[in-house]
C-alpha cells in the first residue's frame, strides 16, 4: 500500500495523507476548504514503514482504511513562559 501526502496552503505544519495521488474524494469538503489547495509531498510505501515523525503509524493506516484520509495537525506551541513557572512553583498569574 502506497499513499500520498500533501501540505496544506492554509495551514501552517497540516499534512494529508490520501491513498491514491491526487483522490480527494472521501475528504469532506469542509476540510478541503480550510485546507487550501493540497501541494504534494511524496509517495509514502506503508508496507516499509516502521515509524513516522508526528504520526502515530498504526492511527494512520487505521484511518486510510475507515476514512480513506488523515490529517495531521501540528503540534501545540509549548508555552515555555508558563512550563518555567509551574517548574520553579511561581504563581501562574503575575502580581498586579
């Protein structure tokens, strides 16, 4: 099994994976408008595969086979501020 990745042209770090190259047709249209206009990435041969940066390999073959598609979101900013101050216990709101 190949499948195809593509970046989004709306989102920052949002990637989606389809099983034929240039098929869109079981991604929502919804999701194709927030997406933009896809830009291919590469060809992707799942059988190789042992593991994926970002991406939970088996969440991804499990939804190319139910859903036909899958969407990786990027992950959430880490707010180094607040992590510095949950770490050295300093209140999260700063004294007015």
């Amino acid at each position: 099994m190949i499948c195809a990745v593509y970046k989004s042209s709306k989102k920052a770090e949002t990637y989606l994976y389809v099983n034929k190259r240039d098929d869109f047709s079981s991604v929502p249209q919804p999701l194709m408008d927030i997406f933009g206009v896809p830009k291919f990435v590469m060809l992707l041969p799942m059988i190789k595969l042992t593991k994926l940066a970002n991406v939970d390999l088996n969440k991804l073959k499990s939804e190319l086979d139910e859903k036909g598609f899958f969407l990786q979101l990027p992950p959430p900013e880490e707010d180094l501020l607040k992590q510095h101050r949950k770490d050295n216990g300093l209140d999260a709101n700063p004294i007015k």
